[in-house]
C-alpha cells in the first residue's frame, strides 16, 4: 500500500480539492483508494456522504490516530491512501508527514502563500520526508505558455529545492463544484482539459514515488465512452457513404417490383417488373450511302389542278 498526504499549514490552497479529485483519478485507473479526512471541518467526508458512491473509501480521524487508520486501510486491500489535513496543523503535520510515503504541497501563485509555504517546508527538512510541490489555482495559460504570475512563482519555489510539479493546476469552478449526483467534473468529462491536467500531475507523484505511473490518462469506462468498439467503428463507416450517396449502396442489388423510387438516370420498373429500355439513339448515314427522302405528304386535289394549270 503506497500513502500520499496533501499538506500545507495556510488554509485555502486547495488540500481538500486536490485529495479528492487524486482519489477519484486513482480508482478510475484500477487502483482500491481510501481517503482519510483529518481536518476537523470534515470537507472530504462531507463530500464523499453527498456522493453516495462507495468508491472510493473514506476514513475520519484525528491526525493523532492516523497511522491506526493506515493499518485498518491495509488489513482491507486498500491500494492508495490519500490523506486530507488540516491547516495550521501545528505538532500534527509532523505525525502526517512521516507516516506517508509522499507529501504533496499545494501552493497558490501569490506572495502570502509563497511566503507561507516555508513552515512546510520547514517540517519537511526537518524529518527529512519525501515531497513536492504543485502550484494550485494558478491564472489560465495563454495557449501552451503558463502566465508571468505562475512564471514568477516557479522561480520563488525554486528556492525550497524541493521538486515542483511541471503542470500547475488552473484556477477553475469546476473543480471545487461536484454534479449534483457528487461526482466530480472530470468524471463526467474525463477527456476535457481539468481531467488532463489532474491525470498530469498523478503521474508526476507516481515517478516522484518511484512507481510506475498507468498508461491510462482517463478511466477504462470513460475511454469506452469515448472510443467505439472497432465493430462499431466498421459499421459506422459503412453506414455513411449509404447516407450520403444511396446509388453506391445499391451496389447493383436489385430493387423490390413494389418500389416506386428509382436512382437518378435509371430506369423506372414497369408494373409488370420489366424495366423500360431507353430509347436507341438515332443511327448515323454511312458515307455514299443514298439519303432517303421524307416521305411526301398527299396533295390536295385543288392544289395540284393549280399547280399544273400554272406550268
């Protein structure tokens, strides 16, 4: 069982939105997690009743009793732990960061919470712990180029020689918005940009870990949604062109002697099932042949006294 703590002494740097969304990745890529809340607010487990979903597990305890919970976590085949704290832990956050095999470290780009991240990071050197940093609630990029804002604050981390996250997580509502139903956004859309960005960074803790992060970036159940299965894919794409062009469907296949509708520049079935034939074209006059003349119309005989009268 591998355990991961969100930690942080200042209050708002998102522990709570990071933990559950970590854990919900987790479970969907195949791994059994639980999510122990020991913040005394109780956000993640409030959360996790207003889902009503078992997966994934959840825990409440006292940062005291913590390692009490880890046990009881791996006696049922827990794969992941995902610790939730408190902030301004004081003594505590020393008892969460030696219990865990990683601390990850939320940190907003702006000056109070730069300057605030040292007693973390303090309680971290002193127990020698392993972990990292994430830049939480960060402004939006401008296309693939992070704004000065998180720029700067990546030169202000790099201070703390710990290792920072290579994607920092953007400032969106959706993420500290669940469905109505409790599950997350990036459940509901997990090929979207915050689910990207969310599988991004578990894959940077796993290597930070030394575990082999999975190849999956979203859920088996979402990519199922998202991918048709290749029969699927066959019939999708033999089901077009016989929307788009009806004649190549046809294929030559005979039409049913009931059928009224025919092809552009087809001929039209007969009631007795024979098709008409189209009339033959006019035959041309082989050369030096004798041109034959229209046949001559009768004349009447008044007209022809006339016409003899008159030579």
């Amino acid at each position: 069982m591998r355990t991961l703590s969100l930690l942080a002494q200042k209050g708002g740097a998102g522990k709570t939105t990071l933990a559950v969304h970590l854990a919900v990745l987790a479970e969907s890529l195949g791994e059994r997690v639980a999510l122990i809340d020991t913040d005394p607010q109780r956000s993640a487990a409030d959360w996790w009743r207003a889902r009503k979903l078992p997966q994934p597990a959840m825990a409440e305890c006292a940062p005291e009793n913590l390692a009490k919970a880890l046990e009881g976590a791996k006696r049922r085949g827990i794969t992941w732990c995902i610790v939730d704290t408190p902030p301004h832990a004081g003594q505590f956050a020393y008892l969460v960061a030696e219990a865990v095999d990683f601390n990850l470290i939320p940190c907003r780009p702006a000056p109070f919470d730069l300057r605030a991240i040292g007693k973390t990071v303090d309680i971290i050197a002193q127990l020698n712990a392993p972990a990292g940093i994430v830049i939480n609630a960060a402004p939006a990029n401008r296309g693939d180029v992070e704004m000065p804002t998180t720029i700067e604050a990546r030169k202000t981390l790099a201070r703390y020689n710990l290792p920072v996250s290579p994607v920092a997580i953007i400032d969106r509502p959706v993420y500290q918005h669940p469905m109505d139903d409790g599950r997350t956004y990036i459940e509901h859309y997990p090929t979207g940009k915050p689910a990207t960005d969310i599988a991004t960074l578990w894959s940077w803790v796993q290597q930070q870990m030394g575990v082999a992060p999975q190849q999956l970036a979203v859920a088996p159940q979402a990519r199922q949604q998202t991918a048709p299965a290749p029969q699927a894919r066959q019939r999708v794409a033999a089901a077009q062109p016989a929307q788009r062009m009806p004649q190549a469907a046809a294929g030559g296949a005979k039409r049913p002697a009931t059928s009224t509708s025919a092809p552009q520049g087809a001929a039209r079935p007969r009631q007795g099932g024979e098709a008409q034939r189209p009339p033959a074209p006019p035959q041309r006059q082989q050369p030096g042949a004798p041109r034959s003349r229209p046949a001559e119309q009768s004349t009447p005989p008044v007209a022809a006294a006339a016409a003899r009268g008159g030579r």
